[in-house]
C-alpha cells in the first residue's frame, strides 16, 4: 500500500470517527432536551392537578362543615328551647313537662348525632386549607425548577447549536416559570363558599 493511500485512509477514518461521535453527541443532546421539556410539560400538569384538588375538596369541606354545625344549631336550639319551658315553669307539673323536653330533646338530638363535632370539622377545614396551599405551592415549586433546567440546558452555545443542526431548534424555545394569572395569587375565599 502507499504511504498516500494510507494517509487518505486515515483521514477519511478519522472524519468518520469524528461524524459518528458529533452524531452520537447531537442525537444526546436532542433526547436530552426532549426528556427536560417532559419534565417541564409533567411539572406543569402537576401544578394543574393540585389546582384541581383545591377546585374540588373546598367546596366537599365547606358543605359537610356547614351540614355539621346546622345540625349543632338544631341541638342547640331544642335544647335551649325546652330550658325556657323550665324558666316558665309555674308549677311542680310544668316543671316536670319541660326536664322531660329537656330530655327528649337531648336524647333525640345526640341519637340523630352522637358527637358535637363542629368544633373539630372547622379544625380539619383548616388543616386541609393549609395542606392544599402547602401542595400547591411545591408543586409551583418543582415546576420552577424543571423549568430552570431546561432552560439551563437548551440554552447552552454548543447545546442549541446541536439542536438547530438536528432540526429541533424551534421545538426547544425558552420557557417561562409559573406566573399566575391576575388574582390567582388569592385563594378562594372561605367565608364566600359558606355564604352560597
């Protein structure tokens, strides 16, 4: 063989090397990007998601804490009922009639309800309040994050530089973190959802 042939030989392996290796390179690059913006699109859907767990659980809370002291004010007011039958009581026989009302009310009420529970249904309101805003606020998190990365890596001189040469440049454009819609930032309003 000639010391030409094996000149051109070489170069020629070695373009080959370096196009296969600049192709393996350009085709991790692309898939890298792709896998990052999934995770951007699956943070985001995160986020939908524990809008849509608020959206759902405040109004179920609301309605059993609202059934729950209604029924409480139903205990009440017999019970405060058959006492003024005890205030005006005038005789040994009305006093009699208004402890037996007293008593059918209390026994009606607590089989109707066992427990008064109001007290402790505001409380686990509460705690589900603040355990969805907790949620919500990771989730914004984590989709900030995952934006961050993928910006961090698409954005890259060489990175983008790959990804416009194996015709993904336009599908990886920057993409923005969680900004919330005008008044988005505000919570529903609890006092609003026991009013209707």
């Amino acid at each position: 063989m000639s010391k030409g042939l094996i000149t051109t030989l070489i170069i020629v392996g070695i373009i080959v090397v370096f196009g296969v290796g600049f192709f393996m390179w350009g085709t991790g690059v692309y898939d890298k990007a792709v896998g990052s913006q999934e995770s951007v699109n699956e943070a985001f859907a995160n986020v939908q998601a524990t809008y849509q767990r608020r959206a759902d659980l405040v109004p179920n809370l609301v309605a059993t804490v609202k059934e729950a002291a209604e029924n409480e004010r139903g205990i009440l007011t017999s019970v405060t009922q058959a006492r003024a039958g005890i205030v005006n009581a005038k005789t040994p026989e009305d006093l009699e009639i208004a402890g037996r009302q007293i008593n059918t009310a209390i026994n009606l009420a607590f089989e109707a309800y066992p427990q008064i529970r109001s007290t402790e249904n505001f409380q686990e309101l509460q705690s589900q309040l603040e355990g969805t805003e907790n949620r919500i606020n990771v989730a914004r998190q984590r989709y900030n994050e995952a934006v961050r990365e993928y910006n961090t890596y698409v954005r890259g001189f060489f990175k983008r530089m790959a990804l416009n040469l194996f015709g993904g440049g336009e599908d990886f454009s920057v993409r923005k973190g969680f900004e919330a819609a005008a008044g988005s930032e505000n919570a529903p309003s609890v006092q609003d959802a026991f009013n209707k």
